[in-house]
C-alpha cells in the first residue's frame, strides 16, 4: 500500500501543527491548567519533560508531579477565591514572561497580588515554568527562596544597566534619576512609590545599610520591557524584575516579584 507512508506522515504533520497552536501561549496554557485544575491540555501540549519551580511547592517534576500539584493549588485557589488578570507579557523567543495580579481572599478581606510566570520552551516537547512573587500578601511571612537559575553571562543594556550598577553602588540619588519623574517602582506586596519624592525616600532606606548586588540569571527583553530574572546573596534568593522602558529610554517602572527584604 504505497499511499501509507504519506498517510502516516500526514498525521504526525497534523498532530505537529496542532501542538504548535497549542504552545503558542505556554503560560495561557498554564494557568487555565491551574484555573481549572486540569492538567491535560499542559500533557497534550507538552508530551515530553514538564518542570514547574513553584515558591509554595518547590520544585515540580515531570507529569505525574504535575497533577498531584494542579489538583492541590486548585483546592488553595478555590479555598482563597483566587481571581487571575493578566496585566503584562514579554515574548522573545522560546521564552515568555506573563504579569498577572491575583485578588485572593485572606483573613476575611480580598487582597491584591502580584505574580510573574516564566515559561521557557527547552525543545519543541518539553517546557519549563518559573513563578515568582512574595507569599507575604497571603501568609504575612517571608521566605527564603533559594535560586531557581544559575547566575550566566546575561548582559544587560541602558537604562537597565545603570540602575543594576548603581543599585550594587548603594547610590539612591542616581537610581532616582534613572526614573522618569513619574516613574514609580512596584513592591512585591503592590505598594506602589511613584514620582521623585517617594522614589528617594524608599531607595534611601532600602540602602542605609549599603549596595544590593544583582546576578542576573536570564533575561527576556522585548525592547520595551525587561523581565530579569536574578539573584540575591546572603543567603542566596531568587527574584525577578521586570524594567519598563520610557519613551526617553528612562524607567517608566520597575516592578519587583519576590521575597527578598530590602
């Protein structure tokens, strides 16, 4: 039957194309996956290695971990009344980085709470999710989180740049001027300090006790945004940032998920 072989590749043709319209939005597929705690349409779209770093959970491995945990963060998210609004994105490459603002319901009164996720396609089978946010907004703790990355060779530019240079310098007034002066700098708990005045203010307390080196790990930049995801010594923690840049190539915000104190 000669027609068979062309049949056959047909079908794996079809069933490549599906799964690439099906990893077109990895994080989209994520979090409906997390909404609605099934985690088939992760399993269909991604039939090879799946790993999750979650800040509650740890880290996540393969699919058979993967249900266990989409089964047990729906029961949190129901018990919390969690709601999800995407409120940014960066797409460069195989890597995707989503803003979110999740309103959860703690001790009695909704909460705002700002999360990022990070997927990075390894291979057209496999993917990688990354979440980072403070689990201050819905415990009043913070935790240490050990770094999720190995700080690389990730070069940063501009604006960006000079703040990481100037932010390990414990320089307040010139970080300051990196904004533009109704820039504002997000807090993983969403307090907001925006314009001159506030900017000074927490950066000169942040830094009373000296610099904060960054080690960058890996970055997303769209030209516009930069996620960067990083670390932190003493002791080592994970975080990332994300920089938006201005139309006069200053910061127009910096919003930072994790649980570092500053």
């Amino acid at each position: 039957m000669p027609w068979f072989p062309e049949f056959s590749t047909a079908i794996e043709l079809a069933r490549r194309d599906a799964r690439a319209r099906e990893q077109a939005d990895p994080v989209a597929q994520y979090l409906k996956a997390l909404y609605d705690g099934r985690p088939g349409v992760l399993e269909k779209a991604w039939p090879g290695d799946v790993v999750v770093h979650d800040p509650r959970a740890g880290a996540i491995h393969g699919h058979r971990e993967l249900r266990t945990f989409i089964h047990d963060n729906r029961e949190w998210m129901a018990a919390h009344h969690s709601r999800l609004k995407v409120v940014g994105s960066i797409t460069v490459g195989g890597r995707a980085v989503v803003e979110l603002l999740v309103h959860v319901l703690h001790e009695g009164r909704e909460v705002a709470w700002p999360v990022a996720v990070v997927a990075q396609s390894v291979d057209e089978r496999s993917v990688e999710f990354r979440t980072y946010c403070s689990q201050w907004p819905v415990d009043g703790l913070r935790h240490i989180r050990p770094p999720v990355l190995e700080a690389g060779a990730v070069e940063t530019t501009d604006v960006v740049a000079r703040y990481l240079d100037t932010l390990a310098g414990g320089d307040a007034e010139s970080i300051v001027k990196s904004f533009e002066p109704d820039g504002y700098l997000q807090e993983p708990m969403d307090t907001v300090h925006r314009g001159t005045a506030e900017l000074r203010a927490f950066y000169a307390g942040s830094l009373s006790a000296g610099g904060i080196d960054v080690q960058p790990c890996a970055a997303t930049d769209d030209g516009t945004n930069c996620a960067l995801e990083y670390n932190i010594d003493g002791p080592p923690q994970a975080g990332l940032a994300v920089f938006e840049r201005g139309a006069d190539g200053l910061l127009a915000a910096v919003r930072l998920y994790d649980d570092i104190t500053r």
